[in-house]
C-alpha cells in the first residue's frame, strides 16, 4: 500500500492527502457536532424531567402527607399535556407505588416499590428513555423525604429529530467536504501545473533528446524559481549542444577529409592502394559466396617519367588525371580502378564472359591511352602495359593474384610496351628470373636505389685529377651492391636504361656543378647507350639538366660507344652536333673493342678516346697490346683528340702509359669509383696531392 502510494504521482498524492485530511476533519466535525447535539438533548430533558419532578413534588406534597392518592393521580395526569413523558410515579415514603401515569399505549408496568437500580439502565447513554427520579421533601422545617417521584422521558422523537439533524448535517458535511476538495484540488493544481510542465520539459530533454524543450513558467513561487533555473539550465545546455553539434560536425568532416585522403589518390581521384587492397578483398569474398569470377589488372603507363621530366610535374599530374578519365571512359561503371601510386593503376573487372571479353576491354583501354594528350600546350604520347590474371583460374587470394599481374604486366612491357599478357604459369623459370629482375630494377628507381659513384680520372705527367667518369651502381634495400654489367644490358633491353641515364645525367650534373663551384675546373663523363640516343628531346634533356643544376656544357662529357657513330642514323648525329656545338665534350668508350674502321673519327667532332681496359690490363709485357696502345696513342695525337687510358691497376701500366705519352688515366691505380662525398674528400686532397706519389716508381722506370 506504501509502496504503491510512493508510486503515484505527486497531483494524485496531493489528493490523495486532501481527501484524506477534508474526510477526516469532516467526519471529526460531524460526529463531534452529533455528540455534542446529543449530550445537550439528553441534558435539556434531564432538565425537563427535573423541573417537571420539582412542579410534581410541590402540587403532590400534601397529598402524600394526607395519603390522598385521588389528589396525586390528579396531579399526574396533568402530565398528559407533556408528551415527551412516557410514564411517572409516585411512591410514599416506605418506597410503595402511591400513584402513577402512563402516556397511552403505553404498556410500562410501574414497580410496586421503588428499585433505584431499575432507573439507572435508563441513564446509560443511548437509550431510548430517560428517568428522572427526585425525592419528594416535607414542606417542614425538617425537610423530611415523604415519597419519590420518578418521571420517565420519551427520547425516541428527540432522537428522530437528532437524526435528521445528523443527516442535515452530513448533507451540509458531504456538500463542504465536495466544495473544500474542489478548492484544495484546484489549489493543489497551482502547485502541482508548474511541476507538471517542468517534469514534460525534462522529459523532452532526457527522452527525446530535444534541447529546445522549456517549462513553462506557471508560478512565481519557489516551484516558478525552479522552473526558470531550469530553462536558464537548458539555454546553456543548448548553447554547449550547439556548440558540440558545430564540433562534431567539423570533426566529422575532418573524419571524412581524412578518409578520403586515406582512401582516395587526389591527383587521379580514384581510389588509391588502401582502398584497391580492400576492394580486392571485398572481391575475393564475393567470389568465397556467389562465385563471382573477377579479373584483376595491373597498367603500368609507359613513358610517363618522360612526361613527368620534361613537361614538370605539374603536367605529370595532369597526364595521370586524364589517363584516369580515359580508363573510366573505357570501362563499365561496375569495374573497379584504382591508382596503385606512380604510373601504376589497378583495375577489377567484374561479370565478364571470357578471356576474350577481356582482351577487348584491354584493347580498348591501350586504345584510349595511345591518343595523344595535350598537356599545358605539349602533346605526350603515353602507352601503358597491362598484366592481367584471374581469380580463381590462376589464385584465389590477394598476394598471389597481385603478384600474377605484376609479373604478367613486367612480361608485356618485355615484349615491347602498349600490349597486355595474362598471367601464363608455365613461364619458364629464365624468363620468370628476368621478368623478376626487371620489376625490381623498374621499383628501383622509385625507391631511389640507383646511386652514381664516380671514378676519378687523372692527368698522367701531373697525376692530378682532372675529372670523374659517373658510373651506375644499384644499391637495393637489403644493402647489396649490383654492379652496372648485371643491370645495364637488361635496362637498354627494356627501355629502363631512359630512366636510369637520365636520373645519372641529372644527379651528376648538380653534383659536377658543386665540384666546379668548389675546385674549379673538374668535368665528369656520362655514359650513354645507344638506347638513349632513340630519344628525340636527348640533347634538350640533357641541356636542361645542366641548365637547371647551373653546369656549363664544357664540364660534362658523354661516353659513347663506337657502335653508336657506326650506326650512323641522322637522329644520333643530329643529337652529338647538338651538344658538340654547346661545347660539350664526347668521348668514344671501350675504343679499339669495336669496329676498326676509324673513318668516324675524322668525320665526327669527337674529344676524347678511351683506350679499353682489356688492353691496359696486358700492359706493359704483351707486345701486340702494347703495339695496339701505342697505336691508339699516336693516332689520338695526330687527330687532335685526348687519349684516356681505362683500367689502371699497377703502377708498371702506369709507368709505361706516361712513357708512351698517355695524357689521361683511369684506374684502381688512381681510385674505385666511389660515392659522391667520398671522391669529393679526393678533390679536397687535390690540392695538396700528389694523391698516389708514385713519383720514386716513376723515377726507378
Ligand atoms: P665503362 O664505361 O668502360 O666503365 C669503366 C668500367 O671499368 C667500370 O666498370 C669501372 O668500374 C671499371 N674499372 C675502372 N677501373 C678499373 C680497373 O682498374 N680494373 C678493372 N678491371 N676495371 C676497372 P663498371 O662500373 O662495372 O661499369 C661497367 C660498364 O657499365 C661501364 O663500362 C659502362 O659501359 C656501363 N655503365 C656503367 N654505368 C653506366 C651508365 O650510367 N650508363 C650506361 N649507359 N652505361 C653504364
Ligand atoms: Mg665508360
Ligand atoms: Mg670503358
């Protein structure tokens, strides 16, 4: 019963203590009034009653003092006018009936003597009569007791009336009792309004979250006061929602800023790696449950190292955003693209029919790529090898498949670059070797691992250094050093040869301008292949170079071999007269290994011979090796040109080098090729040197 009356709302408590409180007070009134009323009934017949025994004792006195029975039954039946008396008596002085009346219809025995204990049942509260009993005294002195008179009343009208009046009174009780609940519950609802509405106000807030919520503000009492504290509470914390709402917002778009970064190249606006490597799972998934066949491509843009270099990074970008516009173009909008990074771009080809469904689609896309496109007012032509492999013919999980188009993608660009291969298992493991090596030769570039090392060259009489041949070296991750003879011939067979030299023209050059700055005349030698003179912007490419690491042309000489002027194409011509007339020093490399007619020689501007090394090596005891040097020496001299001898490694070769009138040598003699800051630390000595004073070798010769 507490409990549940803990329970109710505070309106129905309030009315439940008023109802209470309002019966209560009126029941208390009532039954306070209806006794009282009743006690002062009794009392005024008590009083009644008395008064008449007084009157009766008087007129009945000497008729008791005579034994004048007569004369008091006469002074009794006068009490008929008094209807509310129902029966009296009148007994003598020994207690015996002496006369006696009763109202009519009254069927009371009176006592034959007088029983005090009879009357006293009447006197009890309640009853329906009420006895009076007064002694009746002599009129003499002594005032004597003579008789008694006892006078019964009839409560039963007195009582019907005090009914009525009871029930007057609970019409009167239940009307007020109505009328003060009435009031109380509207009073109470002063109270209890205010509190309702603060009570709504929080729940909009709690449940429904709902700040703009506010209690009305009924009362000005303490409950109004609350009230306002708290919608003041609420304009704060509405203030602070807002605020956290204007938070989370910019932090949700920072979220999603974020997401995009992490899931989408900028350049390309595709999807980047993150997001193919989740795509491709997505995919290998589908493929787990509805057997959803999927190819998977890796392109990979041909030239774009080219564009980038020449036309500068921004037309790059550019170049990578249109390449992503054509792929969307060429694909249904179901397939997936991504941009792995670089020149490399993904795609996931869904619900196709077979391989030759597929090579259409490739078809299409080499198709779109080999348009030219238009760049900042250039015009590149691109060209991209594809690798394609399926899932699941040839794999069915995201490593082996990645690695399937990786290799199939290397082995296109091997078979000559704008074509696409599938991923073909039976490839043989010399050729996996080498599609193996050219995909790490082709990352190495991105990963920066082609390093120049420099071999000083030096002044045979002076032994000084006069300047570096640059030389290539691939330096992988894990540390080991591959030398140029293991990488160069697979670099011109790819094309790779492009990147790499032009990467050694521009770190050489920015690195011969330091020399220079700092030691005065040095100049370096860069090897070019035959492969690079197919380029038609070479000698502008190398001009630049130069221009932008702040070189002049004197101090940079090229390295050919004489494969290169035999072949004598125009394009080769055209780019050596190019560079000649800027001032540019060439050198014919490896000379004497390769064809022996020397007419070029005469008919082409060269500088610089390089006598090959597998001459040097037989020096100074074999005969025709000394014979064909002497030669190469004699000849160098009469066309003008400066001789260089390769290969250096003892003193003796030396010896008879400077003998023999060899301007310039090379060799472990004279220093390894070495990294930049280490040949810099030779130059430091340079001025100081004798760096290798061999001089008593000389001297003992
Ligand atoms: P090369 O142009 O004839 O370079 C000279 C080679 O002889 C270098 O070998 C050098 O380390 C080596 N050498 C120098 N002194 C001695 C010596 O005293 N004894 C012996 N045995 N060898 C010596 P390396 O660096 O291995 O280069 C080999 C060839 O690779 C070069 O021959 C050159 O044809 C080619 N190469 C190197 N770097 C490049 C490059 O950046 N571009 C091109 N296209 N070819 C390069
Ligand atoms: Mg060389
Ligand atoms: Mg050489």
């Amino acid at each position: 019963m507490e409990i549940r009356f803990r329970k109710l709302p505070i309106g129905k408590k309030l009315r439940v203590i008023n109802l209470l409180i309002v019966s209560l007070v009126t029941l208390l009134t009532i039954s306070s009034m209806s006794f009282f009323m009743y006690g002062s009934l009794r009392h005024d017949y008590q009083k009644n009653a008395a008064t008449l025994s007084a009157m009766l004792a008087q007129s009945v006195n000497s008729a008791l003092l005579s034994n004048d029975a007569k004369a008091a039954q006469g002074a009794l039946d006068g009490l008929r006018t008094v209807r509310d008396v129902l029966h009296a008596e009148i007994y003598d002085q020994s207690g015996h009936l002496f006369a006696r009346y009763a109202r009519e219809n009254n069927t009371f025995n009176a006592l034959p003597s007088f029983d005090p204990s009879q009357y006293e049942k009447t006197a009890h509260f309640g009853s329906l009569a009420l006895d009076n009993v007064s002694p009746v005294l002599s009129v003499s002195p002594d005032k004597k007791q003579i008789g008694t008179i006892t006078i019964s009343m009839d409560l039963v009208d007195a009582h019907t009336h005090l009914v009525n009046q009871i029930g007057v009174l609970l019409l009167v009780g239940l009307l007020s009792f109505i009328l003060i609940a009435a009031l109380l519950t509207k009073l109470q609802k002063n109270i209890t309004l205010p509190l309702l509405s603060l009570t709504k106000a929080m729940h909009k807030v709690s449940k429904d979250g709902d700040f703009s919520a506010r209690a009305t503000l009924v009362s000005q009492d303490e409950i109004g006061e609350l009230a306002s504290v708290f919608n003041q509470m609420l304009d704060e914390l509405s203030k602070r929602e807002n605020s956290l709402h204007q938070e989370l917002k910019e932090r949700r778009l920072i979220e999603e800023r974020l997401s995009e970064i992490a899931h989408f190249d900028s350049v390309s606006n595709l999807p980047n790696r993150n997001s193919f490597n989740s795509q491709i799972d997505r995919a290998l998934i589908n493929y787990k449950y509805d057997l959803e066949k999927f190819a998977l491509m890796f392109l990979d843009l041909d030239n774009f190292k080219y564009v980038n270099d020449t036309f500068g990074h921004h037309a790059g970008d550019l170049l990578i955003a249109r390449v992503a516009e054509r792929l969307r173009g060429s694909l249904r909008q179901e397939d997936y693209i991504a941009r792995l990074g670089g020149d490399e771009f993904a795609i996931i080809m869904y619900d196709f029919t077979g391989i030759s469904q597929i090579s259409a689609v490739t078809g299409k896309i080499l198709a779109a790529l080999q348009q030219p496109f238009f760049l900042e007012g250039h015009e590149a032509f691109i060209g991209a090898s594809i690798g394609i492999t399926i899932c699941p013919d040839n794999g069915e999980d995201r490593e082996t498949l990645q690695r399937q188009a990786d290799s199939a993608m290397y082995h296109a660009k091997s078979l000559g670059k704008n074509t696409f291969q599938f991923y073909q298992a039976d490839l043989s493991l010399a050729h996996k070797n080498r599609i193996n090596i050219e995909t790490q030769l082709r990352r190495s570039l991105e990963h920066d691992e082609i390093v120049v090392y420099y071999q000083p060259i030096v002044e045979i009489p002076t032994e000084k250094i006069v300047g570096f041949e640059a030389l290539a070296r691939w330096i992988k991750q894990d540390g080991t050093i591959v030398q140029p003879d293991d990488f160069i011939p697979l670099a011109e067979e790819t094309g790779l040869i492009i990147d790499i030299g032009s990467h050694l023209i521009t770190s050489s050059a920015v690195q011969t301008a330091a020399w220079v700055n700092r030691f005065g005349q040095i100049f370096t030698s860069v090897n070019f292949s035959s492969r690079q003179f197919r380029q038609d912007d070479l000698a502008n490419d190398v001009l630049k170079a130069l221009k932008n690491a702040g070189l002049q042309p004197c101090y940079f000489e090229m390295e050919i071999t004489e494969s290169i002027l035999m072949n004598n194409s125009s394009d080769s011509m055209n780019i050596l007269g190019l560079l000649i007339d800027q001032g540019m020093g060439v050198a014919i490399d490896d000379f004497g290994t390769g064809y022996s007619s020397l007419s070029y020689l005469t008919s082409f501007p060269i500088s610089k011979i390089k006598i090959d090394r597998s001459f040097i090596a037989k020096l100074p005891n074999d005969r025709n090796a000394l014979a064909v040097v002497t030669a190469i020496i004699g000849l160098a001299k009469s066309l003008n040109l400066k001789v260089v001898a390769e290969g250096i490694e003892t003193v003796e070769q030396f010896a008879c080098l400077a003998k023999l009138g060899c301007q310039y040598g090379q060799g472990h003699l004279f220093g390894n090729p070495l990294p930049a800051v280490e040949a810099t630390k030779l130059l430091e000595m340079r001025s100081s040197q004798s760096a290798l004073s061999k001089q008593h070798y000389l001297g003992s010769l």
